[in-house]
C-alpha cells in the first residue's frame, strides 16, 4: 500500500529470563507510517522503546515479525535509514567537519574531497554550525554536539531519520532551539521521522502522530494519537491552542494510569488494529460534570 | 602557580643531586690506611693499598671519564674499545630491528584478538603461558635454530615487546564503544575502512600505552641479551668494563643507559599524546 511507507509488522523482542523461561520486552506491535510523517513514541522506561529504534535501524533484530519500509524488508542497517543517537556518538577524533564528510563519504564513496566537504558544508550550515567546522566535539557545548549528529544524519539525505531522545540531555533553552531547527528542516524536506522522547510538549510539537506505548515487560502499543494542532504551529504559542490541553491530558492520563491497566483492562484488543484517536476540544458543559472530560474518535487503522 | 611548582621542584632536584655527589665524594675521597712499601712492589699494588685511594670512584672520576665519552663517543679501536656511541647504536639497532617486528604482528595479531571473541578465547590460553616467559629463556634456543648471536639477541627483544603490544591492542580494540561501531553500521562502512577509521583510531591511545611499555621492557632485556651474546652493544660494554675492573666505565654505562631509556619512554609517550582525543 502506498501511504504505508514503513510497516512494522508483528514485531516482538524477547530474551531468555534468568529464572529459566522468556522474558518479553514488547509483543505483536503492527504500526503503519506514511512518508513525511513525524511519529513520535511515549512510554515509560523499559517498555523496549530503544529497541524498536534500533529494528528500525537495523541495528537490531526483532524475536519474530518484519519491518517493511519503502516495500522491502529490513535486513541489516542502511544508509537510508539515518540515526540520531541520544548520546550523538560522534567520533571525538574528528572535527566536526570531519565528522560530518566521514557519513558524506560513506554514502557517496566515489566523491571527490572538494565535492564530499561541500555537501557536509551545507548541512553544517543548515544546523547553524558555520564557523565551527575544525572544532573538536570535545570543544563544543552539547546541544553543538547533537547539531553535528542532526548534520551528519541529515547530510546523507535519509529516506528516514530516527532519533533515540535526541534532545533529552540538553538544557531548556538549547532544546527549544534544537525543536525549532529539526521541525523546520523536517518541514522543508518532507522527511519522514520516527522519534522515542519522554517529553509530551516535544511530542506535541513535533509530531503527526504520537504512538503510546504500555509498560514493559509485554508492552504494546495502546494508541495513536493523531496531533490535532494545525501543521503551521509555533512553538511560542502552540500550548494556547484550544486543542492543546486535550491532546496533553490525554497523553499525561495514558502515561499516568492507562500505559499501567490498559493490558489488563483491554480484552478485545486486537494489536493489528491499534486504534487511532483525536484528541477533541473539551466542551464546558461537559467539563463542568462529572462526564468524560475528553471525547476522543475512535478509527481504525486497517 | 604551576611555574613557581616548577622551580622549587628543580631547586629540590638539584639540592639532593648536590647532596649526593657529596655523599659520594665524600665516602671516597680515600683516606684508608697507607703501607710503606718496597717501591718495586708497590707498582704491582693498585692505588689503594699504596695511596689509601677508595675502590670505589669518585663523582670526579666518573666525571672526568664522561667527559672523555662525550669527547669521542664514536671511535673504534678495535673488537674491544669501542666509543660508548657506537655501542650504544648497536644496541639501539637491535632494539629497534626486534621492536619494530613485534610491532608488525603484534598489532594485527591484537587486531584480531580484539574483534574476534573466538579468537580471543582460542589464543588466550597460549598468551597466557608465553607472556610470563622471561624472554632471556628464549636465548638458548634462539642460538640453536638461528645460529646468529645478533639475530638472536634482536629475537629476544622480539619475543619482550610483543606481548604487551599484543594484549593492550586486543583490549583497545576490544574496549571500542559500541555507538561509535553502530554509527559506521549505519553508515554502512565495510569492515576495512571500520578499522582503520573508527577502530583504529579508537584503540590508538591503549595500543600506543602498550608499545610504550614494550620499548621500555625492550630497553632493560637489551642489556641482560648483550651481556650473554657480547660482541658489540651496552651490554656487552657493561660485562667488558666489568671484566676490565673499570668501575668508572660501568657507572658511566649505566648513567647512558639510563639517559636513552628515559629519551625512547619520551618519544612513546610524545607520540601517544598525538594520538589521544579529549571526550
């Protein structure tokens, strides 16, 4: 199908327990994307969040099931495919420079050097790292750090990015840069983005759709969550959208109570079709009851 | 602040180099007691039954001796006076020659160990008994099979650096954290170009450790397989000045020996700050 750009089918991850037996991280996770969407995942630590990241990536190796992307499945990492990693693993002995043409020139291996450094240019330039080409990692503040890994993933023009929390270990402001940055970047190329945060703010901005997963072990996946904010949304004022606390409580309450009972609560769960839900305006009557203070659609995704 | 550590560290320095060479001027400035003797005698009686002269040089002697080494350090009279330089060559050839092999295999051999497990477990029971092997033990049978007391002495030292080389290249690479390999995964780079751009340069700070312990250990069994080899090198030069009664050589040869150990750890460690990243 064509709006199914990557397909994770029927994937689950599990290793043997100490106890004898098999523990299960996550299991039967089926999640459609279409090219150009932002998909973000939330759940607790533990739920394997990290590991369907590096399936994805092919850094890993689901237990059973596939991840199709573009109509083939995944064997083994890709240049198609970039990471973004939450630590930014770049390579302390390169600068950032090279750094960048070190993931130029892998992909392009017969470039010449004035060619390679040209394009890894124009995505140092595209995070704002002009002028700090020759500078060591070591030299450079954390958020400059994952600017180089947002460069080099970038430069290598991906079919997909992936990131694993990639703004977790910065400070406020740095993070609200970096959002701004990687929302615009990911506007203007149309690139088709699967990120793991903690953050529901970041996930609100950010993101088409934010997949909610439950607690591990055996986690699955409860919800889509299709963003109702409009596309054009700033980050100075998407939080005074009418719409916005509705999306953010409905996420906080899954987070909170649902990714804990929704296993057990949940009998006729089908992990196939795992429902996609749009947040809707709280209405004041019915915020003013004891009524559901949310009303969420419900449609399928097969 | 670090500067004036600095000066009173050397003034320190110096006050007990002075303080030593006094302790030892003075402990053998010779005032043992003289006998009257025949004077026909007395020439074969050496200076310390005549004269009351200490057995012992001096700081003077020995000065005065290096003095005469720095003079002509190159000169050759002959199979058994050679100048302290060209001894020191010889064995500075040899080091080098053995150093240098071991270099070669055991990189690629640590190489191996590292990004292999199975080759890790295979070899390790071997490393384990041959690195504990004094590599003079070898001697023996390095003279059987090689029939070439130079060649010999240039397979001890071989044998000497090769397994610190060996092991701390194995550990480096081993120790390569795995998201600088996962980005080369990602990046679809070949296992070639991975060594020799992210493991390689990962592993170059503990592989440099290990050839800088190596060319110190190289350095101390050079003068111990010179000794049992002889013909030429420091070594040789110790056990020939010894069997020569020249204390004054013997300390001279262990004040160089000293100096180009100290300039073969300084260029090792020079090279492995080149190499080393701050994170």
């Amino acid at each position: 199908m064509s709006d199914k750009f990557i397909s994770i089918e029927d994937i689950s991850r599990s290793y043997p327990a100490p106890s004898g037996g098999k523990t299960t991280i996550f299991k039967n996770l089926w999640l459609p994307m279409k090219r150009g969407e932002f998909t973000c995942i939330i759940g607790h630590s533990g739920c394997g969040k990290t590991t369907v990241l590096n399936i994805l990536a092919g850094l890993d190796v689901p237990s059973s099931g596939e991840v199709i992307v573009d109509g083939q499945a995944i064997e083994g990492p890709s240049l198609d495919r970039a990471v973004i990693f939450q630590s930014h693993a770049l390579l302390p002995w390169r600068s950032v420079m090279g750094n960048v043409s070190y993931a130029v020139s892998s992909k392009w291996r017969k470039w010449p050097g004035a060619q390679i450094r040209e394009q890894a240019q124009k995505f140092i330039d595209l995070v704002g790292l002009t002028g700090s080409e020759h500078k060591k990692p070591a030299e450079l503040s954390g958020g400059m750090k994952q600017r180089v890994g947002i460069a080099r993933a970038l430069s290598i023009e991906p079919k997909i990015m992936l990131m694993d929390e990639p703004f977790s270990a910065l400070d406020a402001l740095t993070r609200g840069t970096l959002q701004d940055e990687v929302r615009r970047i990911c506007q203007t190329t149309g690139q088709t983005v699967f990120m793991i945060t903690h953050d529901v703010d970041e996930a609100i901005y950010l993101a088409d759709k934010i997949v909610l997963m439950t607690n591990g072990p055996g986690a699955v996946l409860a919800e889509i969550v299709e963003n109702p904010l409009p596309r054009d949304r700033k980050r100075t004022d998407f939080h005074k959208h009418p719409l916005y606390y509705s999306v953010r409580n409905h996420i906080i309450d899954f987070l909170v109570e649902r990714s804990r009972t929704f296993v057990a609560n949940t009998k006729d769960f089908n992990p196939r079709n795992v429902p996609v839900v749009v947040p809707r305006a709280v209405e004041p009557s019915l915020a003013a009851s004891d009524g559901p203070r949310l009303r969420a659609t419900q449609t399928g995704t097969n | 602040m670090t500067g004036s550590l600095s000066f009173r560290a050397a003034v320190v320095s110096i006050a007990l180099l002075v303080a030593f060479l006094l302790a030892w001027h003075l402990a053998t400035r010779g005032i043992g007691p003289v006998q009257p003797m025949d004077p026909e005698y007395a020439k074969l009686m050496g200076a310390t039954a005549t004269q009351g002269k200490s057995a012992m040089p001096g700081p003077l002697d020995v000065g005065a001796k290096l003095w005469e080494h720095l003079k002509s350090p190159f000169y050759d009279k002959g199979p058994n006076d050679k100048g302290v330089g060209i001894q020191l060559a010889y064995s500075l050839g040899r080091v080098l020659t053995g150093y240098l092999l071991a270099v070669l295999f055991a990189i690629p051999i640590g190489f191996l160990i590292g990004m292999s497990p199975l080759m890790s477990k295979a070899l390790d029971p071997y490393i384990q008994i041959l690195k504990p092997i004094s590599p003079l033990a070898w001697m023996p049978l390095a003279l059987y099979t090689i029939k070439d007391s130079g060649l010999s002495a240039i397979f001890v030292i071989f044998i000497c650096s090769l397994w610190p080389m060996m092991i701390n290249t194995a550990f480096g690479v081993a120790a390569v954290r795995k998201e600088w390999l996962n980005v080369a995964r990602t990046l679809e780079v070949g296992t070639i170009r991975r060594a020799f751009t992210i493991i390689l340069p990962a592993a170059a700070p503990t592989i440099l450790t290990g050839m800088r312990i190596s060319i110190g250990i190289a350095w101390l069994v050079i003068v111990a397989a010179e000794m049992l080899v002889g013909g030429t090198g420091i070594g040789y030069f110790v056990w020939n000045e010894w069997n020569n009664l020249s204390i004054v050589n013997v300390i001279n040869a262990i004040l160089f020996i000293g100096l180009v150990g100290m300039v073969l750890d300084q260029v090792l460690a020079r090279l492995t700050r080149l190499v080393t990243f701050p994170e």
